[in-house]
C-alpha cells in the first residue's frame, strides 16, 4: 500500500468534487427559461479519473520492503 498515491487521489478528489456542482444561470435574449450550465463539470471529471485511478494504485501497489524474498 503507498501512502503517498492514497493521501494524493484522496486529495485530488476531494478538488473534484468541491469544484464540480458551481452552476453559472444565462439568461438568453428571448428567455422563455434561464438556462444553467455546469462549466466545471469539464474540469472536474478528469480529476475525479485521476484521482480513483491514484487511490486504486495506492492501495494496491505492494511497498519494496514487503516483497523481499528472506
């Protein structure tokens, strides 16, 4: 298990996800409703697969020291 690639994906998540529901309302010109976009949802996502990708090495990888042979 690496410290460091959990600590790292937990972190790069918790970004993702607190960045990711910030909605920006347009009104259009003949609005028959207010439009709402989610502009961070294109920065977001590539950081949530960075960061499950970080968290599933980080608890998968084996430490140097645990795979010596004695």
């Amino acid at each position: 298990m690496s410290k460091l690639a959990t600590i790292l994906g937990i972190i790069v998540l918790a970004i993702a996800f607190g960045t990711a529901p910030m909605p920006l309302t347009l009104t259009l010109q003949d609005p028959t409703r207010n439009v709402t976009i989610y502009p961070n949802v294109l920065f977001a996502v590539p950081l949530i697969l960075l960061g499950t990708l970080l968290l599933l090495y980080g608890v998968t990888v084996k430490n140097p020291q645990d795979a010596r042979v004695t």
